[in-house]
C-alpha cells in the first residue's frame, strides 16, 4: 500500500516541492513554474494541514480530488481544506512548461480573525472535492492580482497592520471566488438541471421502495453521494436553480408520498409514518404540520 504523505507544515510542503524555504512560517504564494514533484514516483499522495487555492494551467499531473479527476490544461482555480486527501498522478514522459500560481495558508495565520471561522463559509473549501473553477481572462487577472497584494505584503517589513492588510486581501479573493462560481453554476445551467433530474429520479426511487421504512428517510449525505456531488456543492447548486436546499427536496418529496398515501389508502397515520421511514409518528405528524399548515388527520378528513 503506498504511503500517504503527512504536510504538517508549508515548509515540509516547499521542501518536498523543491521550493526554497517559504519567507513567512504561516503564509506563501508559489509561484508554481518552480514546483518540482520527485521524479522517482508517477503517483503521490498526501494529506496537508494547511488550505491550498491553486491557479494552475498547462499541468502534465492528474489531479484526483475525492472522486473527480482533473487535468489543469487550461486556467482553472481549485480550493483544498486542511485534511483534504489529494492523489497526483505524474506522467514522467511529458514535460510542459506550467504555469500558475499555489497560495498555501496555515489556519495558525488566521487566528485571532474573523477569518478563522468564517472560511468554513465558503462551501468551494468542501466542494472543490467535486468542483474546480474555470476561469476567465478576465477573472484570471484579478486574481492574479490579489495573489501578488498578499505576497507583496508578508515580504514587506511585517508591522502590527500586516495580519489584517493580508487577511483583508485573502477575504477578497474568496469573495471574488464565490461570485466566479455562482457564475459558473449558472452558465451551467443545462447540466444542473440534470442534476435536478437525477435528484428526482433518486428521490422516487427510495419512496417508491418498501425497505425506506427499515431504512429511514434519505439523508443529503446519501442523495449527494449517489450523485457523485459532495452534500454542500449539491446543495449549492440546487439553490441557484431552485431556490431549495437539497434537505428541502427531499421534505418536498417526503411531503408529496404523503399525501399521496393519506388520499388514497385507508393506512394509519402511524403506518404511513413507518412506512416513509419514520420512526416515530409524532416526527411525521410534525413536519407534515410545518410543510402544509394542516396536520395529517386534517388532511385525510378534506378529502371524505
């Protein structure tokens, strides 16, 4: 079984990169023209406890986030989260000239911010698992532009101003990056709907099976993972073109079998909370109140 490497620190990481020891512990901007992988491996794999946003382009490595592959032959931008697992395939028959940039950022430089957790905001930190960002000419310069403001700063002589300068900087471009990927999501509109319709299809699916009452109700882990989407980017998705969550998709859907089932079987209200994969029918009754303003009882009576 092959190694997973362990990055505990940006300097381990230039170290292995054959960088130059980073000029501030917490902090980097690679260039990544001088990244260089060993060359005694074609596979690596590590895990790093630091975040990463990557702008790279004409790569000859095969990037595997979760279960998506990667090729970086044109410009995209990619987010990894401390202890994200990333698997990099090495071709040493192809030598390209790669370009981009690699800014490393050590949650310790976000301590004592705003920042330390309000980046677990930006859902593309769990996403980017499943999602890279393609960017525009346009895009592609601004960026570039904050990378170079955040180097500019921690290479300057650090003062009591520099965190906040740096943090500041860092808040931007996730912003900037929030609104490329709304952007994205809807220029992408043809395959999010698919998306919407396979979310259909597998909704039908588990209510339309007997074993859901042995089961329970499907989870938004589930409904993701049968889609090969991590549950935030579905999520995401799915409130652009819909303006639902996938939980309130899949209480929809809950909601439609139940009445269905109240409508059109004499089953009790408890059999038909079983039989959707409640445990308990006071649970169903109360959902069903909050989604119809009706309880379940009420419901069935409107329709003798």
């Amino acid at each position: 079984m092959k190694t997973i490497l362990r990055f505990k620190s940006l300097s381990e990481f230039h170290s292995y990169s054959n960088l130059a020891k980073p000029e501030h512990p917490s902090i980097s901007l690679v260039d990544y023209s001088n990244v260089n992988y060993p060359t005694d491996t074609d596979k690596i794999k590590w895990i790093q406890d630091f975040y990463s946003i990557g702008l790279k382009r004409n790569v000859s490595e095969k990037f595997n986030y979760g279960q998506q592959n990667y090729d970086f032959d044109e410009g995209v931008l990619s987010f990894v989260a401390p202890q994200q697992t990333l698997n990099i395939q090495i071709n040493q028959n192809v030598k390209v000239n790669a370009t981009g940039w690699l800014l490393l950022i050590h949650p310790d430089f976000l301590w004592n911010t705003a920042l330390a957790t309000g980046i677990k905001k930006y859902g593309f930190f769990g996403y980017a698992v499943n999602e890279a960002l393609f960017l525009s000419e346009k895009e592609e310069h601004n960026l570039v532009a904050l990378f170079k403001n955040i180097q500019k700063e921690y290479q300057s002589n650090i003062d009591k101003f520099s965190q906040n300068i740096i943090i500041s900087q860092i808040e931007l471009l996730l912003n900037y990056a929030e609104r490329y990927y709304e952007r994205q999501f809807i220029t992408r509109k043809i395959t999010n709907h698919q998306i919407l319709t396979r979310l259909e299809e597998r909704l039908n699916y588990y209510f339309n099976n007997p074993e859901i009452s042995a089961n329970g109700i499907p989870t938004v882990s589930q409904m993701a993972n049968d889609l090969n989407l991590s549950p935030n980017y579905l999520s995401s998705i799915l409130k652009i073109i819909s303006g639902q969550s996938t939980q309130q998709h899949i209480q929809n859907k809950l909601i439609e079998k139940a009445k269905e089932k109240l409508s059109t079987t004499e089953l009790s209200i408890s059999e038909i909370a079983f039989e959707l994969g409640f445990e308990h029918p006071a649970s169903f009754s109360k959902l069903f109140k909050n989604k119809t303003n009706s309880s379940p009882i009420a419901f069935r009576q409107s329709f003798n």
